[in-house]
C-alpha cells in the first residue's frame, strides 16, 4: 500500500504549502517460499519445487497456519470403526516430508506406509518415523500395490498437482479394501474440475459419499491464498463388489 500525500507539517511556514508525505507499506516475503495458487501439473516442475523447498517445507506451511493433516487424521478416526485404528492398513498418498503420517500416528494408526513424488520429502519423512515404509512414487501412474491392499487411504493436499483423468481416484479404490476409506482433500479453485471423476465413481457403484465438508481454511496466513482458496475434505467408502467395479481393474 502506498498512500495518496497528505499534510506534513501543517503548521510550520517553510513546510505547510509546499511539502507533503507518502507513507509506504511494504510486506516481507518468506524467503524461499514458493507461489502455489496458480501452480500446474508437470510431474517434473513440482517435484523439482518441493526438492527445493524441502528443508523449509514444514516451517513455512506451519507459519501459515497449515492443519489439514490434523483435521483429515480427526476425521477419517471419527469414521473408523471404535478402536480399529491401531490394526487398519493405512497408505498416505503424497506423504510429503511426514506430517500427515505423524497425524495419523497421533491419531493411533499405527500400520502407515507412504509415498511422495520428492525424494528430499521423502528422506524427511524417513527420518521422522512415523512410517512402516515410505517410496518415492507419482500418483500420476499405476499404484505399484495389489488390489484390496489398504483399510484407508489418506491424501491431503495432493491433487491440486494432478489431472481428474490422471486416473488416481480410480487407483485409490482399486488398492482399497471393500468398505474401506478413501479420504483427500482439494483446494476450491480445483474441487469443480474433479467433480465429474467423483461422481463418476459413484455412479459405477465403485464407492459411496460418506462425508464431504463445507469449504475450511487452507493457509489462513498465507496473503497468497487466505482470502481467495479454501480446502474441502472428500471421506468415501470403497462398496463391496457386484460382479465388476474396483476388484476388477
């Protein structure tokens, strides 16, 4: 911001007509910290940002007032049978550098392997520990696990990066155990162009809507995205086969 000039000394003769004053507002950047709003879906470019990004990664998305991890891990426990948590299967879908897994952990999931495009992310993750494993893997391709793998499968801010015919939402439900859950979130500046892929799925009969939340806070104190982009929570449940759907992929 910079203001129109205005009265300086307006009492003083040498000053009162002849000079006035701006003031200038000026907001500090975070060094190092990336623009996100309007990044694409080149497999390439993202994972050469977050390799870069990495070692600041955590600090800055916490600055800006980052929980969704902490919310999605809430509410796919809520929606969990009582005190299953411990022996479910989980796979953390874009892992990045752990703190989704750590929510998860915290949460009392205990059997939490994952994947994220960076490597550095992934070495992070690694040393963190809340892992049983943890690859590097674009969710853009063929999920390397069998069919039925997992109880519940959590993704969290991961398909801003992606395409709706990338065919992930589809590799989610065929790695899922029937009646298990498949839980993301999206940005809603993204969620309209993925709705045809997810209702599509329903329609197949491939899974079922449990929950999807009103639009939330994503980065509250980021000026980039805090007025502009919210985050919706997705929580679906993969149905049991009728002769086709998931199993047969």
């Amino acid at each position: 911001m910079i203001t129109e000039p205005m009265a300086y000394l307006p009492n003083n003769p040498e000053f009162a007509e002849n000079i006035q004053v701006i003031i200038h507002l000026f907001r500090k950047k975070q060094q190092g910290a990336p623009t996100l709003a309007g990044r694409g879906t080149g497999v390439d470019d993202n994972r050469e940002l977050y390799d870069q990004w990495a070692a600041k990664y955590e600090t800055d998305v916490r600055s800006w007032g980052y929980v969704m991890p902490e919310k999605v891990a809430a509410l796919v426990k809520k929606h969990a049978a009582p005190g299953s948590e411990a022996g479910l299967a989980v796979f953390d879908a874009g892992a990045g550098d752990g703190l989704s897994g750590q929510a998860l952990l915290d949460a009392g999931f205990k059997d939490v392997v994952g994947s994220d495009l960076s490597p550095e992310l992934v070495a992070l993750a690694e040393k963190r520990g809340c892992y049983k494993e943890i690859i590097v893997a674009d969710l853009s391709k063929k999920l390397t696990y069998d069919n039925d793998r997992f109880d519940l499968i959590t993704c969290v801010g991961v398909l801003t990066y992606l395409q709706p015919d990338c065919g992930v939402l589809e590799e989610f439900c065929r790695v899922t155990k029937p009646d298990g859950l498949v839980c993301f979130t999206n940005r809603t500046d993204k969620a309209d162009a993925w709705a045809p892929t997810l209702a599509k799925l329903e329609t197949a009969g491939m899974w079922e809507k449990v929950v999807i939340t009103e639009p939330m806070a994503y980065l509250p104190n980021n000026p980039e995205i805090a007025e502009n982009i919210q985050v919706i929570i997705h929580l679906f449940r993969k149905k049991q086969p009728s002769g086709g759907g998931c199993n047969t992929m």
